[in-house]
C-alpha cells in the first residue's frame, strides 16, 4: 500500500494561478511553502489535449508531478524520489498513482491557458489552506493496458511501469461509469490478479 499525501497540499497554489502569465504555454510560478521555503512550480495548460501538469522539486530533491487530464477524468502523481547511490540504491525511484479528476476540483485547460502574471519574480503564498489528502493506493495498474484509463499514463509514468497504482473505489467508479475503455484492463490487489472485461 502506498499512500499519497504530499502532492494535493501543492493544488491550494493554483487559486494564486489566476493572476499568473503564460509564456509559451509554461509558466513559472515562486511559492513559499508551509516551511518557509521557496518553491518554483511549473506550470503547463494544453487546451487542444484538455489537460494541465503541475511540476515542483521539494527540498529533498524529490520531483513531483500532477497531471489533470479532464477528457478522461483521470488525474496521475508521478513522484521521483533519490536514490542514495552510496548506499547501493538506484539513481531514483518512481511512483505513479491514478485516481479520479473530481468537478470543480481544479480550474479548466481553457482558463489555466489564459493566466497572466504581472510580476514573475514575487514568491506568492496561498491565500487559504486546503490540507494533507491521505489516499490509500492499494490497487497495481498494468502499465501497458494503464493507456485504457488516459492517454497520458504512457508519457508521465514510463520510468514507474512496475509502481502505478490506484484505489478500488476508483476502479469500481470507472466501471460504474460505464468506461468502455477498461474491458480488458487487469489490476492486482495483493497476490490477486482481477481482469476486466
């Protein structure tokens, strides 16, 4: 099991996005976090793809990313987390978790598009506070049957192809929603091995 709890707290900034710039589709935003710390996010909205990628490096060194794909209602952490090379480990570990894109949760690829910013260089703080999420990821996604669930899981978790995960009420939603798309999809829970279809 693998529970995520660091990269929601980052999605509070976004309500600082609307007075932000973009350029060239990207745009670079300067946080200070809970701790004090200065952040760079980075920014990207691709109206044509209707998604958006929120990326951040922590102080650890550990490299978030979070992408909302709303087409598919689908939302993906990849984290990358350093490995201690002295100690045998390698270069860095990679981690994927799928799970739903809820309404309203974050603005639209059309607005993220439009943002403008006057001053790049301000650090910004969050206005409000939304908290930690803690999501139980118990579920192991097939990595090459995962495009099923959005065309972006190939790009954003190649490096975890043995490390995506996601929920069962996820899995369970989707079917509910009727996605054509799972038939033939397996995920694995512990030892076992469900497919769909």
């Amino acid at each position: 099991m693998c529970p995520l709890v660091s990269a929601r707290s980052f999605l509070w900034l976004l309500s600082l996005l609307w007075s932000c710039r973009t350029s060239l589709g990207e745009l670079k935003v300067r946080v200070r976090l809970e701790d004090g710390q200065v952040a760079e996010e980075s920014l990207q909205a691709d109206s044509e793809r209707d998604c958006i990628t929120l990326e951040f490096r922590k102080a650890d060194g550990t490299f978030i990313t979070y992408l909302a794909d709303f087409r598919q209602e689908v939302k993906i952490f990849r984290i990358l987390i350093l490995g201690e090379l002295e100690r045998g480990q390698s270069q860095f570990q990679a981690l994927c978790f799928i799970t739903q894109l809820q309404n309203n949760e974050i603005i639209p690829s059309e607005s993220m598009a439009k943002l403008r910013q006057k001053n790049p260089h301000t650090v910004r703080q969050a206005e409000d506070m939304r908290g930690f999420e803690n999501l139980q990821m118990d579920v192991a996604v097939n990595f090459t049957k995962g495009i099923q669930l959005s065309s972006h899981i190939h790009n954003v978790c190649s490096e975890a192809r043995e490390a995506i995960y996601t929920r069962q009420e996820d899995v369970r939603a989707w079917l509910r929603k009727g996605k054509s798309a799972l038939r033939n999809l397996h995920f694995t829970v512990g030892l076992q091995t469900f497919y769909l279809g």
